[in-house]
C-alpha cells in the first residue's frame, strides 16, 4: 500500500499543530471523503472513476483500506460513518443496476434490504452507528427516506404533504433527528427535519428548490443546497429554528453546497465555486463567515495542490475531511485537515497494554460508567471537560487500585460532546463522549 504523504512535522493526533495529510486515492484517480471520527483516526469514503469504485477506511496505522463489496468485484461507496469510527454505511451494487446499502461494522459488512422494490442506499449513521438513515424504494418505485435500527429494522420515515419521494441524508448524534428532501410531481425538492415521527418541511419560498445533506451533532442545524427551480446556480444554506434557512454565499463563482457540520452547528464545511469552473473547499463561521480553506491553509499546500471541497468535520470542527488535487501525485485524492484548534484533546492517542479508558454507554442521557485500569497502583486524575478544555467535574484525584469504575451524573449537563481525561504516571488518555437530551 502506497504511503501516505505528511505535509507536517506531527503526526495527526499531535495537539495544537495544523497539518495536511492526503491519504491517497486506491491508486485510482480519484476518491472522496464522506466521514472523519471524532479524533481525526478514522476517515471513510470510496475511490475509483471506472469500475469498480471501492469503499475505504482510512487509519494511520492501516493506511486506505477497501472494506469489501457486497459481491466480490463489484461497485461498492461508502457515504457515511459513525462519529466514533466504528460503524460505515453506504450502498453496493448487485446485479445489474441493482443496489442495495450498506452497514459495514466489525470487518463485516452487512445488506440491507429495501422497502419493497429494487435498490436501497445509505447515507448517514449516528454517533455509535446505531441508527442508520439512507432512502430505499418501494413497490411504487417511488424511494422513501428511511431510518433503520437493529431492533426495528428499516422504517419509512414518509414523505411531506403532496410529495412523491423522500431520501434521508443526515442523522443526529443520538439518531432522534433525520435530515433530508421529499420531491413532488413538478420535480421540485424541498428539505426536511424530521423528529419524533414528524417530518417538517424546512424549505425557503424564497428558493425554487432545497435539499437538506447534513446536520449538527445536536439536530439543531441543518446544511444543504438551495436553488433557483432548475438549480441554476445553487447555493449553500445552513437552517435552524431561530433563522431559518439562509443562504451561506459562494466564493465569488455561483455554485455552493455545505456538506456538514459540527456537534452545535457553529461550524459548516463545503464546497463553492471560487470563479467559473475553479473549486475549492470552505469553512464558514458566523465570526468569519464563508472562508477558502485554499487561503487560510495555504502554508500547508504543496505548489499547485486545491482542496476542492470540504466534506466532513469532526464535533469538534478541529478535522475536517475532503478531496483535493494533489500535485506530487497528480490525482484527486482525500485529504485529512487538522487545523490545531486549541483546547481540544485526543482521544486515546497514548495507547498502553496496561492503561485503558473507556466509557458506557456513549452516547450518554442521565448516567455513564467510566471505566479504567492501571498497571499498578499510583496517583490519578479523571476529570470532565467541554470542548474548549475548561474543567467540568473532577471524578478522582488521589491513588485507586489497578481496575476501576466511577458512575458518572450527567443529567446536569447541556447536551453536546465532552473529553474525560485520564492522568496517571505522566500519562495521558482522553475520550470523547456525546450527552443527549
């Protein structure tokens, strides 16, 4: 496998030290991100222009890896992952244009079925890749968004008053909230926000057509396209209930779509067209507004390489994944961006045989266990933090024995993502963990 290329002097778990990684392309010619884990270790997509297109999974200790198919040497894409890394969905293709999405987990990939009729395809997973949302058709030939958890199976979430067809492209951390777009007869979309068995239209009048991509770990915000009724031009839109849906702008060509969010929505990443026919990948704040991640990191940029779009950020908004032209290869290949925010730990980048943390369940609602073991025992630290580094609880601070648990309260806690950190004998661990409502 080829080695991937450091345009750093750390490696991507350093903290505080903006790098650009591109992880290659399956020695194909092109490849695009759809997911990068909560600490920057795990990225997801596929890669390939002619047959077969091949679904990966990006680690620094593996490299990109083809995850499989669901028939062996057939088209097989990942467009989605678990914020933890663990879970990947996408869609296979079966016989002829027959295809059908996918939950890969455990080095195993798993077929889901459809509503009825030919093809199914997945598109989004929750934090813990629990609850899957993708679109599958029906006997109608009409596809349905659909939400699917190994209890219930694959649901039709239905489409909004008057409409025909739904697909579901985003889910929230906790998988209570699904984003999406329902077509009517006209050919026209709308986005939706579905929650709690409710699908609401979202859809500003004042664009001809909508459709939602992403949404925010929290399910509060929710990204997309917007356009005119033919689509000509588009241009990113980001939603919440206090806003509405608001155009984000482009970077001074026409065209725009965001891709993702973070955890609260304060972060939106994307692509835009810079001038006809030039692409590139942005980042927009409401601090900063619409940003060419081309000029802010362009000290990372070997001469001639572009970032052409922006696809998934970590819930933090510290990594973001993409595709980008890489000159020294001269290919379109994923590229991982740590841009070092400050205040933001790893998630066990300090790896021991004999110190481990871990927490259940993940995401929390009213209690977690944390549960860690030492070599022997010392003196230990185990605190909360929020995503700044500011100190939320302090759970030990003394000796314990070599194999502990500490029952955690969360009930007073915001919803959002938290660090617990874990110091013992000069060394570090930290786990990122969700808290939903």
């Amino acid at each position: 496998m080829k080695k991937v290329i450091f345009i750093c002097a750390t490696i991507v778990s350093a903290i505080c030290a903006q790098c650009i990684i591109w992880l290659g392309s399956m020695e194909t010619p092109y490849a695009e991100a759809h997911g990068v884990s909560v600490n920057g270790q795990v990225v997801a997509g596929w890669a390939g222009v002619s047959d077969p297109h091949y679904a990966f999974r990006w680690t620094p200790d593996s490299g990109m890896r083809a995850i499989g198919s669901l028939l062996p040497g057939e088209d097989a894409e990942a467009w989605g992952m678990s914020a933890d890394g663990r879970v990947i969905v996408g869609y296979g293709m079966l016989s002829g244009s027959i295809y059908h999405g996918f939950r890969f987990v455990n080095d195993t990939m798993y077929e889901f079925g459809t509503l009825g009729g030919n093809v199914s395809w997945a598109y989004g997973a929750s934090f813990d890749g629990s609850v899957v949302v993708g679109s599958a058709e029906t006997l109608t030939g009409f596809n349905r968004a659909f939400r699917w958890t190994q209890d219930s199976g694959m649901k039709s979430l239905g489409v909004l008053p008057g409409a025909l067809r739904s697909v579901a492209r985003g889910v929230s951390f906790d998988g209570r909230v699904v984003v999406g777009w329902s077509g009517f007869s006209n050919q026209v979309h709308h986005a939706f926000r579905w929650q709690n068995g409710v699908m609401s239209d979202i859809h500003n009048p004042q664009f001809g057509q909508s459709e939602a991509i992403g949404v925010s770990g929290d399910g509060n915000v929710v990204v997309g396209a917007c356009g005119t009724g033919n689509w000509v031009p588009t241009w990113a839109f980001r939603w919440s209930a206090a806003t509405g849906m608001v155009s984000l702008g482009t970077l001074g060509g026409e065209y725009s779509e965001a891709w993702a969010a973070n955890e609260d929505g304060s972060i939106v990443v994307g692509w835009s067209e810079r001038s006809q026919g030039n692409w590139g990948a942005f980042r927009w704040t409401e601090q900063s507004g619409m940003e060419d991640l081309n000029i802010v990191y362009a000290q990372l940029l070997p001469t001639g390489s572009i970032l052409r779009d922006a696809m998934a950020i970590s819930p933090d908004g510290r990594f973001i994944a993409g595709r980008g032209y890489n000159s020294q290869t001269g290919r379109d290949e994923v590229y991982l961006l740590d841009t070092g925010a400050p205040g933001i730990a790893e998630q066990s980048v300090i790896r021991s045989n004999s110190l481990s943390l871990t927490i259940h369940p993940n995401p929390i609602t009213k209690k977690g266990i944390i549960t860690y073991n030492l070599p022997e025992i010392t003196l230990v630290q185990l605190g909360v933090y929020d995503v700044s580094g500011r100190e939320i609880a302090r759970l030990v601070d003394g000796a314990t024995t070599k194999k502990n648990q500490v029952q955690f309260s969360a009930v007073s806690l915001p919803a959002g993502t938290y660090i617990c950190r874990l110091q013992a004998n000069g060394i570090g661990l930290a786990h990122l963990f969700v808290k939903t409502r």
